[in-house]
C-alpha cells in the first residue's frame, strides 16, 4: 500500500504539469491580448518557402455547464459558461512571406474578436431565452443558430478582404465587431446582465 502511495505522490505532480501544459495552449479572450504569430504553434506553420498561404485561426466559441435540476430552473445567467478561445496548439499559418504572414495575422485578430463578439451574442440569446421551466437543452437551437451567423460573417469578411489582404477594409470591419462587442459589455464573461 505504501508503495502505491508514493508512486501516486510522484505521479500526481506529474499529471498536474502535463495538464498545465496543456492548459498553456489556450489563450482565452480577455479583450487585452493581440494574437501574434507565435500563438500559431501547429507543426504545419510556417513563413517562406512557399508559394500558398493558408490560415486556420483556431478561435471556437464553447458553451458547457453542469448542474442539478433545482440549480438550473434558477439559472438565468449563463455568461460564465461560454468562453471564447484560441487553441495556440491547432493555429496554423502558412505564408510564401511576412508581408502575407502579417495580413493574415491580422486576419486572425479579426477572427478571435469577431469569436468573442458572437460568444456575447450568444450569451445575450441564451439570458433572454432561459425561463424558470426551460428544458436543459433549451440551448441547442440558440447555439446552432449563432454558429451560422457567425460562420456566414467570417466568411464574408474572409471574401471581402481577401483573408486581410485588403488591410484598409478589413481595419474597418474589425473596427466595426469592436464597436459591437462593446455594445454588449454587459454579456462579458464575467458580467452580470442588469435586469430589465
């Protein structure tokens, strides 16, 4: 038994650092933070070399809680459970030079604010929606609903700027989901909706 002790005593640090590396990997929008391209740490990355260019950004909006059924009906702030992040491990961006490198960077910006802008959206939704006697799965539709907008933005914007190519534009854009964000503060993360 004293053997299966220590060696549980040597593991459990262990485990803990692997889970904190791992944990590393995630950056979580704060409104603060400027992605850089030493966020895009997929082994596929890379700057020269080539004559494509590529970019997954990696922002994903992420809606998940656990509760009983009495702590539920009486839930009606759900803005802690939604995050927006940016998985630093999947990011990839393959540029033929840093000019490119840099435009879609800033692409990438544009894409984990315009994730957090939706994240907001969402908790907006999902605070207006949530009734005393909603199913728990009342989300689902609120969810798959908010993706689609998202989805159809990103693209467009993706479309329009040439993944931010055309630099000009896509500044406006941006400054445009910045203004929207801020309309909604209430919907951060850790805000309280003021009640109507």
């Amino acid at each position: 038994m004293k053997r299966i002790t220590n060696l549980v005593s040597l593991l459990l640090p262990l485990m803990m650092a692997f889970q904190g590396l791992s944990a590393q990997d995630v950056i979580e929008w704060n409104g603060v933070y400027k992605l850089e391209l030493s966020d895009f740490r997929s082994k596929g990355t890379r700057i020269g070399g080539t004559d494509i260019y590529s970019l997954h950004a990696a922002s994903n909006i992420d809606f998940a809680y656990a509760m009983n059924s009495a702590a539920f009906m009486f839930t009606k702030n759900f803005n802690s459970k939604v995050s927006c992040n940016f998985d630093q491990a999947s990011a990839s961006l393959i540029a033929p030079d840093t000019l490119t490198a840099n435009n879609l960077l800033a692409f990438a910006r544009y894409s984990f604010d315009l994730s957090e802008l939706y994240a907001r959206k969402l908790r907006k939704k999902l605070y207006e929606a949530k009734g005393a006697f909603s199913q728990p799965n009342f989300f689902e539709k609120l969810f798959q609903e908010n993706q689609r907008e998202l989805t159809a933005r990103h693209t467009d914007a993706g479309e329009k700027t040439n993944l931010g190519s055309e630099s000009t534009l896509l500044k406006m854009l941006h400054q445009e989901v910045l203004v929207e964000i801020d309309a909604l503060s209430n919907f951060c993360k850790s805000c309280k909706p003021s009640r109507k």
